[in-house]
C-alpha cells in the first residue's frame, strides 16, 4: 500500500432515529428558501414530512422538486436546477437513495454555474448551493461523497462527475425511514455497500484510515447477513446497515471505485440491471481474478467480511437468486467499453480487457 495518501472528508454526519427533527438548528443557517430534491417513496416513508416539518418551524419556505428518476437523466438535474433558480433556492434538502441524493448534488451546482459546455465536459467551480442530504436506502454513501452519477446517453454509459464542493455539508442518517424498504432495493443496496468497501481496499489510493473504515463498513454490514438473507430487519439491524454504507462512502470519496463499478454501468445502462445488483453480480468473480494477483490483499479482505471465499461466494448468490445472462458478443462489447473507464486504471491489480471479459463470462454467460 501506497505511505502517501490524503484522507479528505468535509460532511457533518448526525446519526440516530428523529436525527432530522432533533438538528433543525442545522437547516437553519443555510439561508430562507429550500429546494427538496427527492422521489417518490420519501413522501411515504415519513423522511419528507419530517424535513417540511422542520423547515416549516424554521420559518423557511421550501419547494419540492419529486422527479427525479432512478438513474438520473441530464434532463431531470436541469429541470430541478431551472426550478432551484426560478425560486431563489438557497440551498437543497436530498432525500432519498443514490439517484436524488445524486441528482441534488448536479441541481446545486447547475442552479449556480450554466455549464454551457454540458454537463460532463464542464469543469465543476467551488459555487454551488450547500446541501443537507438524507440516506433512505443503504448503498451508495452518496450522502459523504462529492460524486454524481448521472446517465450519460451520449455514450451510453453512466459517468461520475466530481467536486470537492459536491461533498453535501451534513448527511442525517436515520435508519427508520428504511421501515418499509423492499427487500429487494434492500439486497441490492447493500451489495453495493459492500462493494464500495471492498474496491476501495482494492484502490491504489487506499491507506491506513481508508482501509479501518472499509473494515468497520464490512463488519457492519456482513454483522447483518441473516437479516438480509432472512429480510428480516431490527431498527438497529437497519442503523448498522445505514452506518456500513456510509462509512463505505467515506472510503471511496478517497478511493475511488475499480472495475466492478466500470463493468456494473454497461448491465445497469443496457438492461436496467439495478446498481448495487449489476456490483453484487460481478463482485465474487473479480476477486477471484484478484486473488491470482494479489493474495494475501485479498485474504485481509475476506479476513474483513468475515468468512472465506466461498462462503462469502455462495452468500452473495444465495441474495442475488437467479442471474442475468447475456450473448458472448453483449459480454465482450461491455468489456471493452469498461476498459476505456478511468476507474479500471484505479485498481492494484490491472485488468486488461480479456481479463475483464473473464469475470463478465463467469459471471453472466448464457
Ligand atoms: P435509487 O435509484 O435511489 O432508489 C431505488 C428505488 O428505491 C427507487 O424506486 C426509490 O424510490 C426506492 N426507495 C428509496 N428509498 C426508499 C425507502 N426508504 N422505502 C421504499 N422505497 C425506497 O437506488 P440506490 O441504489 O440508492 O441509488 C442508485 C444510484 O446511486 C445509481 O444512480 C448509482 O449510480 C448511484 N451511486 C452513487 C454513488 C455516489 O458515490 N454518489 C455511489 C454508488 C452509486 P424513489 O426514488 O421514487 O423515492
Ligand atoms: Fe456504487
């Protein structure tokens, strides 16, 4: 592992159950007007009356923008930040999973630069409205991160845009807005926890504080098997995972993700396989490829979750039920295109296009 390394992290977190009405001093200073960047499912599981709530109390006004789509279009971040600009909004509130949360970020930035260029080729200023961002699901640790994934249909892929200034400035996390999550959304949103941490003790960038909160992350959330085999979730089961993924984010905001994720985008652009599943389906493949390389790195990672190979193998496939399968050439054009990704470069172990081709097909052959 690299001596050398920087370790940035700029996000307050509050954490525990009524965290939002409990910190309402923390919407507070960020100005009178609010724009709430969400989906559909905070208006049901209590997260968005509670920010109304307490913006409300806080004699603020808000606006609440709910079309953000899973996977988040260029079209949806500039309507959101056309509305952000139509009511004066000084700042955002993002609920939900990965795509508001996302989203959010790309809204506040374009709410204050036009990004005449597009949206990827523009380079991200320090001017952007500040966010206060609200986890429902437990996956992408976007709350601590200063990435936006946002489709990119020009060339047919997902692609992150970064910033230090899209780091949010307080991230909530209450666990009991995830009380009616779905199990599914729920397998899939850890498996993508899980990924995070486990590619960032995978990343060139790794270091000391980097590898004990992938470590945490990876006890927290393989401390939760039974319950997400059984679907079966405590409040404080539900606490564990939200605290593994965010710790998780807290690891690549400083890693960067590898090749999983590179891979991932092709299955989730071209047959909407969702995120956290597209990682959980490649994940066991990839380390065995890395295990040539790079063993005992990898068995200080299977040390970290907690159980060998195969039993951590045979986890993983026992939550993802069935597989996808698609065509040789599907398999060998989504390798290629996950070779031109910049996070393929990011990984201790280089992954050339064959070898990238390898896990797809051991992963996802008809
Ligand atoms: P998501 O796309 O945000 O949400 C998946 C589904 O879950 C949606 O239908 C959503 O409904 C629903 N949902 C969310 N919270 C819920 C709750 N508490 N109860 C019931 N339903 C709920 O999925 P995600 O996996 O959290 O995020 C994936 C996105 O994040 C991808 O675009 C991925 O590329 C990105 N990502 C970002 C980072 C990063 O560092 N920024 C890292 C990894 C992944 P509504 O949306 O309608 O509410
Ligand atoms: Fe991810």
């Amino acid at each position: 592992m690299e001596e050398r390394f920087e370790y940035y992290m700029p996000t307050r977190i509050v954490s525990g159950s009524g965290c939002v009405q409990k910190n309402a001093s923390l919407f507070r200073v960020y100005g009178e007007r609010a724009l709430i960047v969400t989906g559909k499912s905070s208006a049901k599981n209590g997260a968005l009356s509670d920010v109304e709530g307490v913006l409300r109390g806080n004699g603020q006004s808000y606006r609440v923008y709910d079309r953000i789509p899973n996977n988040p279009t260029v079209e949806s971040v500039t309507e959101g930040a056309r509305i952000a600009r139509e009511c004066g909004a000084d700042f955002v509130v993002a609920i939900g999973g990965g795509s508001p949360m996302d989203a959010a970020k790309a809204i506040a930035m374009l709410a204050r630069q036009d990004a005449k260029e597009g949206l990827f080729a523009h380079a991200i200023g320090e001017d952007v409205l500040p966010m206060l961002h609200i986890p429902t699901t437990a996956g992408t640790g976007s709350e601590v991160t200063q990435y936006a994934i946002i489709t990119n249909d020009e060339k047919q892929t997902k692609t992150s845009i970064a910033a230090k200034s899209l780091f949010p400035q307080v991230a909530f996390l209450d666990g009991e807005y995830m009380k009616e999550l779905p199990q599914d959304i729920a397998v899939n949103t850890a498996l993508d926890a899980m990924s995070h941490a486990i590619e960032g003790m995978l990343s060139v960038r790794a270091g000391v504080f980097t590898d004990a909160l992938a470590r945490e992350s990876l006890r927290l959330l393989l401390g939760e098997r039974k319950a997400l085999s059984e679907g079966t979730y405590t409040a404080e089961s539900r606490q564990n995972l939200l605290h593994g993924s965010t710790l998780a984010g807290m690891v690549i905001a400083n890693t960067g993700t590898t090749a999983v994720h590179g891979m991932g985008y092709s299955l989730t652009y071209f047959h909407q396989v969702p995120h956290g599943r597209a990682n959980g389906l490649l994940l066991p493949a990839f380390l065995r490829i890395c295990a040539k390389q790079i063993p005992q790195r990898i068995e200080e990672i299977y040390a970290a979750i907690g159980m060998g190979e195969e039993a951590f193998s045979a986890f993983v496939d026992a939550l993802l039920g069935r597989r996808e399968t698609y065509q040789d050439s599907l398999l060998r054009a989504y390798a290629e295109k996950a070779s031109l990704n910049k996070n393929i470069k990011n990984c201790m172990v280089y992954f050339s296009e064959e070898d990238l081709y390898a896990v797809l097909k051991a992963s996802l052959s008809k």
